[in-house]
C-alpha cells in the first residue's frame, strides 16, 4: 500500500500549527480513509485560513474551460484559480498577506495537458520571492514513473496546457514536476516535496492499492488517465472526445465517421497495446450534442506497450486520410489562448500538424519527436524522488 503525503503530514503536523496555511485542493486530496485534508487539517488544529481550487473547481462541479464563479459551500475560504481570463490562473497578491505555507494536494494524472500541475507551477510563479513555503504533498503518478512519450514543448506555445517543459506523458510526480520548475525557472521559492512511501516508479495506479477518485468531470477512471495523453489531443479536432457519454477519451466519434470503415484502417496500421472496436454514440452535451455520431472504442490490451500519444496521432492521421474534406482542426479560443489552434498548443508546436496535413508517413512522424524523448530522459532523473 502507497502511503500519501498527506497521510505521512498527519502523523506528525505539530511543526504546521504555528502557520498561516493556504490549502490548494480538490476532491482528490483525501487521507487513505477518504477523509478530506481539509477537515483533518482542521481536526489538528492547523490555521487554515483559505483554499485555492483548480480548473472544475472543489469538488469538480464544472467542466472543462468553464468559469468556476460557485463553489459548493464548506466552512473555509475558497477561492477559485480557474475564472474567465487568464489573469484568474494566479491568486490574488491580497490573499497572500497573511499566508506563510502553502501546501499543494491534488491528484494529477501524469499528462502535460492537465491542468493542476500547471496551477502548481504559475502558483510557485506568483509566490517566487516571497517569503511563503510552498509544500507539495505528492501522490503517485497513475502511469508510471518510467515511460516517456512526446515532443518537448516550444516555449512561444506556452499556454495552460503548456506551462511545464515536459513532453505529454512525462512520467514524474507532483513533487517531482515542482522541483524540475523551480530548477529550469531559476525560481525564489522555499519549496519543499512530502514525498510518499511505498511507491515505485514501475507502478501503474492499481499496484498502489489506493482508491481512484476522478480528479476531474471527465477522468472517472484510471484508464481514462491511461489513455488521455493521446486522446485529449482530440478536443483540438471537430471530432468528439467522448465528453457528453460515460467514458469520454477510451472513446471518439463524429457523424462523418464510418466505423467499420476506421476500425479496418486502423487494425492495417498494427498499433500496439490496444484493439478499436467499431461503435455509435449520442453525446448529451458538448460536441454533437443529441447527434448519432460514428465511433470507435479503445480497449487497452497491454497498458504497457501502450503508446497513447502515438495513438492519438495515429488516429489523428487516419482520420485526415480517410476524411479529409471533413476533418478540421479547430482554431478558436482554447484555454484563454487564440494565437495557435488547440492541437498546437497540446502538441507544443505546429509541427506534427503540418506533418499530418502533409500526409508525411506515420514512422517519419513518429521519430520526430525520438530525440525530446532521449533528452528529457536524461534531463528527468535529476528530479527523481523515487526508485
């Protein structure tokens, strides 16, 4: 069984009861009991005196890219670092008067693209030079500490989704991320990492032992988180990532789609780790709201082998194959940024777009990106917490 940072703070919280503490937090920041930091932090007697939430907010009440203007009321301060611009990502300096710990404790899911880490990061960018510690209570990464997948990032692509310099799965934890920014960003922050004890950087998230509650709307289970580094790619297309139906990202659809047509196209491919099976859907909401779309389901046979960045670029590519009159790649506003389309942005660059319009062949793309992966490897491991 994993032991959390939080479980670990609680054993021992004497050294926190003389601090000003801020709480960034959401329903994922439970004990092993599923008992909520902050009623326990409360129960020991520690001066809570605000809670910041993420994007979807405390309790993960809204979906993506919605303003989070309510939360559901609990007896704290709570203050959302997710509104309508993005000037809402960063606390306000007045909240910050009389804090002097902020501690971080949310579940992340091992993707660039999610966006907890990210508020990590411009959090510790806001507080850089003050005198605030920043604690970060680390929690396992649900893929695993070892696989590396994707390009790195260019830095004129930074967005929410591109605040870290990490490739779309990256393989390190909470605490681990913290350090590699505050290092790479030469911050002035008194950071300090809680780290687990039990985990293993071979561990996916059912080795842990531990209760998977969805961090967000749309990440009801560990296989959403498996296959999410490929498949959020898809919120940059006209094609439904599943939001709207009971397991959004294992499927995609739009109305153009042929399904049996797809699945054949994508079995010649020989992609490893997973089967496409043929299917339809009816999102209740988002894209194609109340429309029969054509789709296809990911069945992860081997989680791994499983490259799900490539997946989603194989699909991506096989979709502008067999459709291209119809597949778009959307350009409209796409987490507070409108100078790049979404896909851009998750990608990091314009690059494997370009490829895709291109019909480039599908090994060319793949390699493109071989070199990021061996850097990051090498540059990764100076940030390990765990063996």
């Amino acid at each position: 069984m994993v032991l959390n940072g939080l479980d670990i703070l609680l054993q021992n919280p004497g050294p926190l009861k003389k601090r000003n503490v801020a709480l960034i937090a959401n329903q994922t920041s439970v004990t092993l009991n599923l008992k909520y930091s902050w009623l326990e932090l409360r129960k020991k007697d520690i001066n809570l005196k605000v809670i910041f939430s993420p994007e979807h907010g405390l309790f993960s009440t809204e979906q993506d890219q919605v303003a989070v203007t309510e939360q559901p009321g609990i007896d704290c301060n709570v203050i959302s670092l997710y509104g309508d611009s993005a000037s809402s990502l960063l606390p306000d300096e007045s909240l910050l008067q009389n804090i002097d710990l902020v501690i971080f404790d949310i579940q992340d899911i091992g993707s660039r693209y999610y966006t907890y880490s990210n508020t990590l990061a411009l959090f510790m960018e806001a507080v850089s030079g003050l005198d605030i510690e920043v604690l970060v209570l680390d929690r396992p990464n649900p893929l695993n500490g070892i696989t590396v997948e994707g390009p790195l990032p260019d830095p004129a692509y930074r967005s929410f989704v591109g605040i870290l310099p990490v490739p779309p799965r990256h393989s390190l934890t909470a605490g681990e991320l913290a350090l590699l920014y505050l290092d790479q960003n030469k911050l002035d922050v008194n950071l300090r990492i809680l780290s687990m004890k039990g985990w293993e950087r071979s561990m996916h998230f059912p080795d842990t032992g531990l209760h998977w509650i969805g961090p967000s709307p749309n990440m009801p289970t560990w296989q959403t988180a498996l296959v999410y580094p490929g498949m959020c790619l898809f919120e940059g297309l006209n094609v439904s990532e599943g939001r709207g139906t009971t397991t959004p990202f294992l499927h995609f659809g739009a109305p153009f789609i042929e399904p049996d047509v797809l699945s054949t196209y994508l079995a010649s491919i020989g992609i490893e780790g997973v089967l496409f099976r043929p299917a339809y859907f009816k999102p209740s909401f988002h894209k194609y709201t109340g429309e029969v779309s054509g789709a296809m389901f990911l069945h992860v046979t081997d989680p791994v082998t499983f490259a799900a960045f490539m997946t989603g670029i194989a699909i991506t590519a096989a979709l502008h194959e067999l459709y291209p009159d119809q597949l778009e790649f959307l350009r409209e506003v796409y987490e507070f940024n409108d100078r790049f389309p979404a896909f851009d942005l998750l990608c990091g660059s314009s690059r494997l777009r370009t490829m895709i319009e291109n019909n480039t062949p599908l090994a060319e793309i793949r390699a493109s990106w071989a070199d990021d992966e061996q850097e990051f490897l090498s540059i990764k491991q100076n940030y390990h917490l765990y063996h």
